[in-house]
C-alpha cells in the first residue's frame, strides 16, 4: 500500500508540473503573439492598404479569378516557389532576407521536411503568392544560413535570393550591393520593392521579415556566414550551475565534434568545428520560485544535433552524474559514442514529484548509465566502407 500511495502522489505531481508547464507555454506563446501583432510592418499594412508593389494588385487579381473559373486548386497545395513563367522579363537583384519566427508549430526550417508546415514552405508560399520569384530554385540561387529543427525559434535566420526588382538595366545587378534596409526605414532607395511589407502582409504571424539588403552575386547565406549563436533556455532545478559553465569552457576552440552529433557519413566528411564563446546566464523571468536561465554558445558553423548534444552532456554534469572531464574525452575522435544518447537527458523529459515530507520540488532517482558504458555507433570510417560496398554492389 505505501508503494501505491506513493506512486500516486508521483503520478499528480507529474499531473501538476505538465498543467504549470503548458499554463507557462500558452502565456509565452500569447506574449510572441502580442509582439507580432504590434509589429510596426502590420501598421503599414493597414495605414495603406491600396499601396502595392507594381502590377502585384492585378497580378493577384488574375490569379483568384482565374483559380474560380477553372476550379483549380489553390496555391498552398503546389510546390511553391516554381509556378513564375510568366515573369521572366521582369528584373531581378540578388538580396538577404532577414527573417524571425516562433517555431513552435513547425516541423523545422527546412522544405525538405517530411511533414508540414515547414518555415520554408511558408515563405516560398508568400513569394510565389506575391509574385517576387523569376525562375525555379536553381536559377534563384536560394541559399540559406542554416536549418532549425521542429518547435525551435530564430530571431536572425538569413536566407538568399534573386528576387522581382523593380529597378530597370544594370540598376538591378545589385549596384548598390551592401546597403543595408531596415523594416524600420521608410521608402524604399530608389523607388524598391518594400519586400519586408509584401511578404509580412501575406505570410503567417508567427514568420516575420525583419530587414533586406542587396548582396553580391557571390554571396551564399550559408558559406559567407561569420558565425552563429545558439541558445538554449531551461529552469534552474538544482543544477550546479558554476561547475557547467567551467565545464562548458572546455568546449571553446576548435574540435572534432563527432561525438556531440548524428553522424550524416554521406554529406558530412570533416567534423571539426569551431566554438567562438560560451556561457550561461539569467534571465529575466521567473516560475514558482524557479530562475529561468540561458545557455549560449556561438560558433563558425555547428553539425546536426550538435548544440543539443553539447547541452544534454552539461546538464548531465550539471546533476553530478559526469564530471567535467567527459567533455575532454569526447572531444577526442578514438571515442566513437553514440550520439544520441544525449537527447533523452534534456530537461523536458524530465519526471518531478513532490516530496511528501516538505513542499519542495525533488528530482525523481533514475538509473543512469555512465557515458563510457554506453553502447557505440559505428566509426566514420565502418560507414563509408559500407557505403562504398553497397556502391559496389549496385
């Protein structure tokens, strides 16, 4: 009897935990929504509803009749970003779009995502609804900074393309490349598209334009990216937060992150990355008596999962189940760990009781597996000989 009292004072403290977590959510989520809402580009949306790009109102105006009388099916059930034949004679330039989203009901960034929506899709959507793609994919020159995954936000994602320009001769080969467009600024220079108006007065609330600015022809949003910042924000739950962050520091420089990823031996060959800084940091938001907190970390580029990897270590050393150390001997490529292991650590899969004895908050004790016991992967080296034999055999 005293195990099953027990197991269902467990079972409503968990009840309870995950009703204060989707309560904490929805607020959050109302907060993102009230500041999309007041967005200055949806007040320029409104205060001049008449004003569009050229030729965009009876553009838009074939499209819906046209969809009525042949009783086609709409946009958003088509690839989008590839119905533009008939906007070849417009000029184009070549420009960086910065973009923000909340991505809590997307299957990450990427179109090639097996479910939608995707942030991706949405925005080719909005280009091909507003007219502003010349050409498939390919002749755009689409480049992206990188890819998020499903439920994570971006406040500073950068993609590339040739866009619709309304400028006339070698105006449109980006003469005037480097100048930076703010949403802010009003007026577009030399009579400009206002892509950041178009596009956010078509695309979802929760995916917003932020800026614009022409870019050379050279220029990839991905490859010419100087760095990249990640942060990951969790509670406080008695975590040794000092002895995180001194561990953490170990992963600053440039090492190879094999063991802190899933392994793409196909596409991926070198996985030696390059962490510029790392901390940890209070925010400015509190729950029940717990403090919220952030972990940044900036780096030249990062592999698939790696940032979570990183992070799932930490918190385990965080609760004293590794020691700083482990972060030096998976730094080393001889190890070959699975890296997957790590995603089931992250705080959220976490299981909270109450302690009948106070009014505290007690982690639950479960088994933990030392890292170096863990069952291994296979090397890079064992995936690429097996692939090269299935090549063989084919």
């Amino acid at each position: 009897m005293p195990e099953e009292a027990e197991e269902v004072i467990n079972l409503r403290s968990q009840i309870t935990f995950l009703q204060n977590r989707v309560k904490e959510l929805e607020e959050e989520n109302a907060k993102f929504s009230s500041r999309l809402s007041s967005c200055r580009c949806n007040e320029l949306q409104e205060k001049r509803p008449k004003e569009k790009c050229e030729n965009l109102g009876e553009e838009r105006g074939e499209m819906n009749s046209g969809s009525k009388k042949s009783g086609r099916k709409k946009a958003t059930s088509r690839t989008p970003g590839y119905d533009t034949r008939f906007l070849n004679h417009h000029p184009r330039r070549y420009v960086a779009l910065k973009v923000m989203y909340f991505g809590q009901r997307f299957y990450g960034f990427a179109l090639e995502a097996q479910m939608d929506p995707t942030v991706e899709s949405e925005i080719f959507k909005a280009l091909e609804k507003t007219r502003l793609l010349i050409g498939d994919k390919k002749e755009i020159q689409y480049s992206r900074c990188g890819r998020t995954d499903k439920g994570v936000s971006a406040i500073g994602q950068v993609i590339a393309l040739y866009l619709r320009s309304k400028l006339k001769g070698s105006d449109a080969h980006n003469k005037h490349s480097g100048e930076t467009v703010p949403e802010e600024q009003d007026g577009q220079p030399e009579g400009e598209i206002d892509y950041v108006r178009v596009l956010n007065g078509v695309l979802p609330k929760d995916i917003r334009i932020v800026g614009w600015c022409p870019v050379p022809s050279d220029f990839s949003a991905r490859f010419s990216c100087l760095s990249r910042e990640y942060k990951y924000f969790f509670w406080n739950d008695n975590l040794n937060l000092l002895v995180m962050e001194t561990a953490g520091k170990k992963l600053i420089g440039e090492h190879d992150f094999r063991n802190f990823c899933k392994m793409d031996a196909v596409n991926v060959h070198n996985y030696r990355r390059n962490v510029m800084s790392f901390e940890i940091s209070p925010c400015d938001m509190r729950f029940e008596g717990h403090q919220l907190y952030a972990i940044k970390i900036k780096g030249s580029a990062f592999l698939w999962h790696q940032v979570r990897c990183m992070v799932a270590v930490l918190f385990m050393i965080g609760q004293g189940l590794e020691s700083p150390e482990m972060l030096d001997k998976l730094c080393m490529f001889t190890w070959r760990m699975n890296a997957d292991f790590t995603i089931s650590r992250l705080p959220s899969f976490k299981r909270l009781y109450k302690d009948s004895s106070s009014n505290g908050v007690t982690r639950k004790k479960a088994s933990h597996i030392p890292l170096m016991s863990r069952a291994t992967e296979p090397s890079y080296e064992e995936r690429r000989a097996k692939l090269e034999t299935a090549k063989l055999r084919a």
